[in-house]
C-alpha cells in the first residue's frame, strides 16, 4: 500500500487574463490566449461595477477559439466565481461591457489549478451542496417556467404575416415590391429573387402589406430562408428581417461587412459579426440559410441556422418606438458597374403566445370621428343602437378615410355586427346621421 506524505497544490496566478483596467461602454477586456497544459481548472473571480457578461475562451492552437463559456454578471448581486474545467490547450477570458455607462472599477483575477473539482465553491447551511435545478434551458439558454400552481407555462406560435412564395406571381394583395433603375424582384420557381440592377441608384423592396401585431406579455419571432447573396462589395446594401423606415431590426449586408441591426426613430445601431455577443461567425452568404429575430420589448436575439449569436438589450430606453413591423426584404445600390443579388424562400412573423386578449369596447354617441385605436389591433364586433345613420370603419390611426374595412347603413338593420378581423395600422370609425354604436375590439 502507497502513501501520499505530501500533494503541492502548484496554484498559479494567470500572467494574461487579469485586469483592473476601466472597461468603456459597450466594450470588452480581452486577454491573450495562455497555456492549459498541466492545468485542470480555470478559477474566475470578477467584480465590475456594472452588468457585464464574462466569457472563458479555450482552443487547440491559440488561434481558433472553438469552446465557449458564457456567464452573467449582475451587480446587484455582486458575487461571481466560478471553475471551470479546462478541456483545451489554450484558454483567455472575456469581459463584455453591454451596458452604455463605463466599468470604472474591475478586478478580474484567474487563477490556474492542476487539481481541481468543478463543484460549488461552499455548502449550505445544512452542509449540503449548493446545487438545484433552477430553470430547464434550450439551446438559446432560454429558460421555461410554471405557473403558481405548478403547471408548465406554455404557448403556441401563432403566423401573423408572411405567405408561401409558389408559382411565377408575387401576390399583391400580400406583398408590395418597389423596383427603380433597371432594379428586378420576381418570383421564380417558387423563390423571391431580387436583383439591384447596374445604376448607382437601383434599389428593389419588397414589403409585407400587413404587419405582425406585437402584444404585450408575447415575443413576436420573425423566420426566414435567404440566401445566394452574390460576393459583398462597396457600395451595395442589402437588408432583410422585420422593420421599416423608421424602426424595427434586420440582418445587415452593407459592401463587405455582415452585419446585425436595430433601428429606433431612423437612426440604424449595426454590429458586426465580429463583436457579436453568443457566437461570432460568419454564415456562408451563397447559401440558404435560417435566419431569425426575436424581440420583446426590452431585447432582441438574432438567430442564424438555430444557433444564437447575438442579443441586444437595452438597459435605459427602449430599442425601438415600436414593436410592431411589416417583413421587409431590400437590396440596395449606392455605386453603379455590378449588379447584386439575393434571393428568399420564405419569411414569416409570428407571435409566441396567444392570438386574443382581454377585449375592450367603446361608445360611439353620436355623428363624429372616433380614432378608437392608435396601434394594431382586432375588430371583434358592432353593436347599433338604432336604425339611423351609416358607420365607416377604417384601417388607420389619423382619422382619415383610408384603408377602409367596411361601411354599415345602420337605418336599414340593428346590429351586432361580427368582424373578426384583424386591422394594422389603428381604427377609425366616422358615424353619420347621429348613429350610434358600441365597439367591440382588441
């Protein structure tokens, strides 16, 4: 029998992958890649005095860094450290400042151990491990919950806009291209393919003409497969998720650079795939690939072949005025000599959740304009109150004779009358004859 008289514990601090330096807004430490070999465990303690997300890096060569751990730092809890096995040859670690206020104070400290156990670093009170199933994540990391009682949360994914392209024939009644300059967007063989033409300024859209409704308490989740991006070059645009000219977010190929975007009240916030915050890669552009966007009203996740690469949060003011946005597909030029491409085989928005919520309803006394709603909604029904007068129904938010649904002659029947359909845009109702109705609408 062998005794062990004396184990040395040869605990290293790391040379690269400490730092106390200031970590401006929206900005990261990134230290350099340091050898794992007769190390077991990667020992990390940080304090910084705003939320940051903590990578460990490790890879075989020192070059490719294949193997990621990602860890959230809150300061309100002001506690983070963490083991973590060492599997490579290699490992550095990453602080990523997210938040738009500067990390004025940071002690990052790593320490490197040749024997190690990756269990919690201290026992409860009763000396039990301090371990439990805290949440079931997917592979986003998103994690489900119960309700009071015990039962599953769970939702249904529910289409709002988007329709299959088939045939030779873009519908119209569900999409509005807009071509300039020599610009094409047709359907061929059943794919949206869009090409900007020669000229500087050839551009080819193709805009959903509804929009998915965003509800609150539900993430609305666009889907698309685009691909045969032609080879990026300056002076060409191309754009392609859920937005407008105004708001909204959207994968990026702008000249060489590939790129994900929010838009809030026209101006664009773009990172590129090398600063992306999951997972930094490149799609292969000539290919078709699944591209998504989920948003709710404080985060967006872009997602690419069901792998998350990046989200933006905003953490003092909302990423966008709006939640609620048409599909858009735009293929633009700048400088003229090359024509570019790029081609989609669907793309839809639908919403994780519920289609209805609790309805509302409104009194309509008398002859008048009445904007009932100022965003998207749903009419439910109309209820006449008497045989007079006629009541117009419009798809609109400004009180305008737009859009219209539908026009009652209520001197001829008593209502209710049942709708059931969606409007986009808000919902104006202009009365006549001193008609009067209630609304029934979401």
């Amino acid at each position: 029998m062998s005794y062990f008289h004396n184990i040395g514990q040869d605990v290293k601090i790391s040379t690269s992958n400490n730092s106390t330096a200031t970590i401006t807004a929206g900005n990261a430490f990134v230290g350099t890649g340091e050898s794992t070999l007769n190390v077991a465990g990667i020992q990390i303690n940080l304090y910084s005095s705003t939320d940051c997300i903590i990578y460990c890096d490790q890879s075989t060569d020192n070059i490719n860094w294949n193997i990621t751990d990602s860890y959230n730092y809150y300061v309100l809890t002001n506690n983070f450290s963490v083991t973590v096995q060492a599997t490579a040859a290699y490992f550095r670690i990453r602080v990523w400042n997210y938040t738009t206020n500067d990390a004025t104070t940071i002690r990052l400290q790593c320490a490197l151990c040749p024997i190690v156990e990756a269990l919690p670093r201290s026992l409860n009170e009763d000396g039990h491990l301090k371990v439990s199933v805290y949440k079931n994540h997917d592979i986003y990391g998103w994690g489900s919950e119960n309700t009071p009682m015990g039962e599953i949360r769970t939702s249904k994914c529910i289409k709002l806009v988007g329709t299959t392209f088939e045939g030779s024939t873009l519908d119209t009644s569900f999409w509005t291209p807009t071509v300039t300059l020599g610009a094409t967007a047709s359907l061929v063989s059943g794919e949206l393919i869009m090409y900007s033409g020669t000229y500087s300024t050839g551009t080819a859209s193709v805009v959903s003409v509804r929009r998915g409704r965003y509800n609150a308490g539900s993430a609305n989740r666009f889907r698309s497969q685009v691909g045969d991006i032609t080879t990026p070059t300056d002076g060409n645009v191309r754009r392609f998720g859920p937005f407008d000219g105004s708001n909204g977010a959207f994968f990026l190929v702008n000249g060489a650079t590939f790129s994900v975007a929010t838009r809030k009240d026209g101006v664009d916030t773009i990172v590129p795939y090398t600063h992306f915050s999951k997972y930094r890669t490149l799609p292969t552009l000539t290919n078709i690939n699944t591209y998504e966007i989920y948003w709710t009203n404080k985060s967006v996740y872009y997602s690419i072949n069901d792998r998350l690469v990046h989200q933006s949060t905003s953490s003092t003011s909302g990423w966008s005025s709006m939640k609620t946005f048409p599909i858009s597909l735009e293929n633009v030029n700048s400088i003229g000599g090359t024509t570019h491409k790029i081609k989609c085989l669907v793309a839809t928005i639908s919403r994780l959740g519920e289609l209805d919520s609790e309805r509302q309803y409104r009194y309509l006394p008398a002859t008048g304009t009445y904007i009932v709603k100022s965003s998207a909604g749903r009419l439910n029904s109309i209820i006449n109150g008497d045989n007079v007068g006629s009541i117009a129904i419009y798809d609109n938010s400004t009180g305008g004779a737009t859009n219209q649904i539908g026009l009652i002659d209520t001197s001829k029947v008593l209502g209710p009358f049942l709708f059931d359909c969606p409007f986009f845009n808000g919902l104006t109702i202009i009365t006549t004859g001193n008609a009067r109705a209630t609304i029934i609408y979401e």
